[in-house]
C-alpha cells in the first residue's frame, strides 16, 4: 500500500533508488560493524575462558571476521553499482 503511494509520488525512480542504494550500503556497514565486534567480543571471552587455545581461537575468530567483510564489501559494491547505473 504506502509502497504503491510513494511510488506514484515519484515518477523518476532513480532518486528512489540512489535513495535505497545508501541506506543499503550503510545497513552493511552497520551490519559488518556490529558482526565483527561480536566475534571479537566472544573471541575475548573464550580466551579468558581456555588460554591454552589462544592460536586457534585467533585462527577462527580473523577467519569468520573476513567472510564477514567479504559479504559487506558485495553489498556496498552492489549499492554503488545501482547509484552509478
């Protein structure tokens, strides 16, 4: 309903779209932000829990941390491509 309102409000929806494209790439922003700091946070708390681990702990915590930063950089490269297209 209110989507069908605004969108007969607009008749150019390339404003609409650079408009949804930054609020796309700052929630994946947001989101990359947030996920790392969990996994750092949890990362501090199994190393105080298990010292003995640390190495693998690290292992597990940088590779989680990238994936996480792969999936936000496609997100703010597929937001920049519907602002530039």
């Amino acid at each position: 309903m209110l989507l069908s309102v605004v969108l007969d409000v607009v008749g150019d929806f390339s404003s609409v779209a650079k408009l949804g494209a930054a609020i796309g790439a700052g929630l994946a922003a947001i989101g990359a932000g947030i996920g790392v700091g969990r996994i750092g946070g949890s990362a501090m708390e199994a190393i105080a829990r298990q010292p003995e681990s640390v190495g693998d702990i690290q292992t597990n915590m940088i590779v989680s941390a990238a994936l996480i930063e792969g999936v936000a950089l496609f997100a703010v490269v597929v937001c920049a491509l519907v602002v530039f297209q």
